[in-house]
C-alpha cells in the first residue's frame, strides 16, 4: 500500500529568535562596509554611484568630495601650484582679448574638471549626478562654461545649481539668517528668509583676501628686511648678519609665499585704543603705493642696526622662528614724524604685542649662490595688523565687512531685522583668520555708536543747525540682538535673542560650510534647480534661426533673469482709476 509523503514538521521545543550580532566584535561578517577610499560608514550600492558629486568652484581654490560625506574629498588651486585666479572682477574690453580670455578660461577650466574626477575624486563622470556651488555674484558666461564642459566633455548626467550662501546656512541647521562670504574677490552680504534669497539686498565690497594679499606684500616690502645668503662659505663666517641686510625684493615675495604667511603667521587683534572712537579721531588712510626709497641707492651699511644677528640662526624643523629682540629700520625713522601713514605705523608697533618672525625663503635667481636659504623678517605687528584694511573700509565703493552687513540690514524689510541681525553667519577662506569673528562684531557694535563728532553750521544765518548725520541711527535699537552663529568665543549676551543664537553653530571650518551644505543636500536628494543632459541638448539642437544666443533659452538658473515678486498694487487701482481690461 502507497504511503503519502508528509511534509517535515518543525520541533515545536525550538523557540524562534532573532540571532544577535555585535557590529563591533563581528567586523570580518558580510555586513554593509565603509568605503575602502574615505573614513565613513555610510552604505553603498554595487557600484556605489548614487553619491552626489559636490563642487565649490572658487576663483582660486576648489573643494571637492561626494554627497553625504562631511568634508571634501580634496582641496585643490584651480590653476595648479601657482594659486592664481581662473578669473577675476573685471575683463578686457577689447574684443580680440576678451575672447582670447575666454578661450584661456574655458581651457583651464576643462583641464579643472577633469581633474576633480580623474585625479581626486577617481569616479566616473558619467554615472555622476552634479552639484555646483554657485555664488551669487558668478558670471553667467563661467556658469555656462562649466556646463557645458560637464554636459559636452565629462558627459554627466545632470547639473543642479545651488547658492552658496543658503547651503552654509543649511549646513548650521537654519533656514533663516544673514550671510557673510568673505572670500577671496569680494565680500558678499545676502540675507535669506524662509530658504529664499533675497537677492535684491545684497550688497558688496571688494575688501577680501586678494585686497589682503596685497596690502600684506606691501607691509611686508616696506617694513620688512631680508638677509640674503652669503656670497662664499667663508663670508657666513667674517661678514655680520648686520651688514648683509636688506630691503625685501620684489622677487621674494611671491603670491605662493604671502599666502603662506597670510595663512600661517597673520592673525587679528582687537582694534588698537587710539581708534576707538572714530567720530573724534578719524584714522588716517594707508597708502595703497607708499613711498619706498630705492634699494639701488642703499648700501649695507644703512641696514647696519643692532639685534639682527639672530635671523641667522634658523631651526632646521621650521620654516619660521621667533625673533624676540625687536627692531627698526633707520630708513623710515626720519619720515614717522611727517607721513601721516607712518604715524599710523607707530601706533600698530605700540599697540602690538605680537613678536617678529624669520622665515627661511628661497633666495632670488639674482642672489642665487647656491649657499643656502635666505631669511626674511616680518615685524610682529604685520602680522596682527595687515587684515585692518577689512574693518577700516575706503571709499563709498570699499566699504568694510562691518558696514556691507549693516547696509544689507538697512535694506531689508524692518519686521525682518532683528531676525537677521541675530542670526549672522560668517563663512569664506578670509574668515579662518584667528580673531577675525570676534573683531568683527566688535567693529558691528562700534560702527553703531552715536557719533561724537562736532554739529555742523548752518548754511544760512539765521537758519536752525541741520542734524548730526547719522547713517546707522535706525540700526541702533538693534544694538542687544546682533549674534554671530559661529563665533568661537560669543560675548556676554544683552538679550535672550541673542544668548540663544550666538555661537550655536557646529564647528565647522568657515571654508567648507558651503560644501558641507551642498554634501547634506546632495544626500537628502534636494539640490538646487536641475538641468538634465538631454534638455541641454535639446537647447543646443535648436534651429539657428529660432534662437540667437543661447542667453536667450533661459536654461540655467540666473536670478537677474528672474521675474520679481507681486508687489504693491497698481497706481491706479489705488487712486480709484478703472484699468484697462484684455479684449475691451
């Protein structure tokens, strides 16, 4: 007789569980790993393509790396180890250069590109969505320039735009706050309510890291000293330290060793006693070119002067050392009691308390004897009191980093200021000086002080005394809520506002926080506007005689383009007139 096959039953004694593992004890499992190329635990499909590709294109400096990562995969110079800008605030007017300008811009730019994604970021440009981190401010012809090497070159899929500043602001967890960008072109103030970007309050001021460059490299010409390497081995021996010292030459001061010496020896210090009420003594301006004697008419001996003998002695682990004896150039002696500028040297020497620095510098190829490495000597209050061209301002045109902000405030809608002026935000490459937070808010409480300065007279007798100019008066109840997010030492807070806000930022590098927002809007897939490859392409197929400039298509994002938002109503609903209707 035939017996029915009976399925299996399970041992009903056995209790079903859910088997326990410990991520750290069982490491060598088949569990989801972290990337071979990048200290994250973030999971990754096979081929690990669904990350964002985010690019911050500075004029100078590009930072790079994948969505979802907390800082750059790479920080590079656009054009190689030079650091010189790919481009700048003004172009040629002449047509033939400025073309050629371009087609220099568009090479650099390409060779750029492929860079981030063949040597940094070693992916494939084709399986990568990109975001770029665009400023405000970028011209609408490098916009496109880099989309259509990405669309035409890299074959990427899609390009999506996104502001820098609302991105820093995304990356300090707030939707709403006053933006600073202190860069290395300009300085950008953009205030941001609710996400937007209120792009018609934005105001600038070209006083940023390349005005800084450059009035350091002056100082440093000007107040500095440089020893240069002996002749002979045996004229290291008989000839003083203190008379082969000489002015600093043109050619030592490359735009690679101020940025060192920017980057790792200048700092900012609180604003010196003499200048702490401007209404009554008004600093004087700094030459932009001073008056420097010719070192073909100085001999040795003019640079003999005590105390230099320890520049020749260099640590061999270093590249800077301390120089604790200060010093002065004889040269400038007899002009401090003349030159107003000079004054003004004085009175940083007295109020600096920062100590001189040499640093070993490669000689120029005039003075190369192949005996070694100069010494160049920066004064101590150099180094403090270069980045007081940011906070002294110049002329309407140069107004400093203090004043676009409170322009900016002045701007914007009066129910919104006490939201935006405690909720700053301060971002850029400038900004990672030490100090530089903290001066700033003191120079935004001292541009709002009451000027003291004397009334002035009537233009008529007989006439009452016009009023005090007082350009911030309004901004002055504003006085207990202004609040930097990511100050690293937040004053004693004159309001609740304020002590909510100031310094509640995460402590991200100032440099990156755009970046850092772009890699959190990149993982929670809400980029900026997105143009995808195909409708590029559709653009680019379009009949010769349909559109006339690609300008014309309006396919990348551009907010001067843009339509403004509804206003006020019409004059003549509000004087009672009938408007015309469509058809009558």
């Amino acid at each position: 007789m035939l017996t029915m096959p009976t399925t299996p039953v399970r041992s009903r004694t056995a209790v079903p569980s859910t088997p326990t593992t410990s991520r750290i004890a069982n490491t060598s499992t088949t569990t989801a790993q972290a990337s071979p190329h990048y200290a994250t635990t973030r999971r990754h499909s096979l081929y690990g393509v669904e990350d964002r590709v985010i690019i911050d294109p500075g004029s100078r400096i590009w930072k790079v790396g994948f969505s979802g990562e907390g800082r750059p995969r790479d920080v590079l110079y656009a054009d190689g180890k030079n650091g010189a800008p790919l481009w700048k605030l003004n172009r040629a007017t002449n047509p033939a250069e400025r073309e050629e300008e371009d087609r220099m811009l568009e090479i650099n730019l390409e060779r750029t590109l492929r860079s981030v994604f063949h040597d940094s970021l070693l992916t494939d440009p084709k399986a990568r969505k990109v975001i770029l981190v665009e400023h405000p401010l970028l011209p609408l012809y490098i916009k496109e320039m880099m989309t259509k090497i990405l669309f035409e070159n890299l074959l990427v899929p899609s390009v999506s735009f996104a502001s820098s500043h609302l991105l820093a602001l995304f990356a300090v967890g707030r939707i709403t706050g006053l933006v600073l960008d202190c860069g290395h072109q300009e300085s950008t103030v953009l205030p941001i309510f609710a996400a937007r970007p209120l792009f018609p309050y934005l105001r600038t001021t070209p006083l940023a890291g390349a005005a800084l460059s450059l009035h350091l490299s002056q100082f440093i010409h000007v107040h500095g000293s440089y020893l240069p390497p002996p002749t002979t081995l045996s004229a290291h021996v008989n000839v003083p330290a203190a008379n082969r010292i000489t002015r600093v030459p043109v050619e030592v001061l490359t735009p690679a060793l101020v940025e060192e010496i920017k980057t790792r020896a200048c700092f900012v210090s609180d604003p010196p006693g003499i200048f702490a009420d401007r209404g009554n003594t008004p600093a004087p301006e700094l030459s932009s070119e001073p008056d420097i004697p010719s070192s073909e008419n100085n001999t040795d001996s003019d640079f003999s002067f005590a105390g230099r003998e320890s520049m020749s002695s260099q640590p061999e682990s270093s590249d800077f050392s301390v120089v604790s004896t200060p010093a002065r150039n004889p040269l400038l002696d007899d002009r401090r009691s003349d030159d107003p500028a000079y004054r003004v040297v004085e009175i940083y020497e007295r109020c600096s308390t920062a100590s001189h620095l040499t640093m070993r510098v490669p000689p120029p190829s005039s003075q190369n004897t192949a005996t070694g490495y100069g010494a160049l000597k920066i004064p101590g209050w150099v180094r403090e009191r270069s980045a007081e061209l940011l906070f002294d301002g110049g002329d309407v045109d140069e107004s400093s980093v203090a004043e676009v902000i409170l322009d900016s405030l002045l701007k914007i809608p009066v129910d919104l200021r006490k939201t935006m002026a405690s909720s700053i935000l301060v971002v850029g490459g400038t900004a990672m000086l030490p100090g530089f937070i903290p001066r700033l808010h003191t120079e935004i409480l001292r541009a709002l002080t009451r000027p003291t300065s004397a009334a002035r007279l009537p233009t008529r007798p007989g006439r009452p005394t016009p009023p005090q100019y007082d350009k911030y008066a309004v901004l002055r109840p504003l006085t207990p809520y202004f609040a930097i997010l990511n100050t690293p030492a937040p004053p004693a807070a004159q309001s609740e506002r304020a002590k909510v806000n100031a310094g509640k930022a995460p402590a991200f590098t100032p440099s990156t926080m755009a970046w850092i927002g772009g890699s959190l809007a990149g993982s929670l897939k809400t980029g900026g506007a997105e143009l995808s490859r195909e409708k590029w392409d559709e653009a680019a197929a379009a009949p010769e005689g349909e559109v006339v400039d690609r300008q014309e298509r309006s396919i990348l994002p551009d907010w001067t383009r843009s339509p403004l938002p509804a206003g006020a109503p019409s004059a003549r609903m509000e004087r009672g007139m009938p408007q015309a209707t469509v058809g009558a």
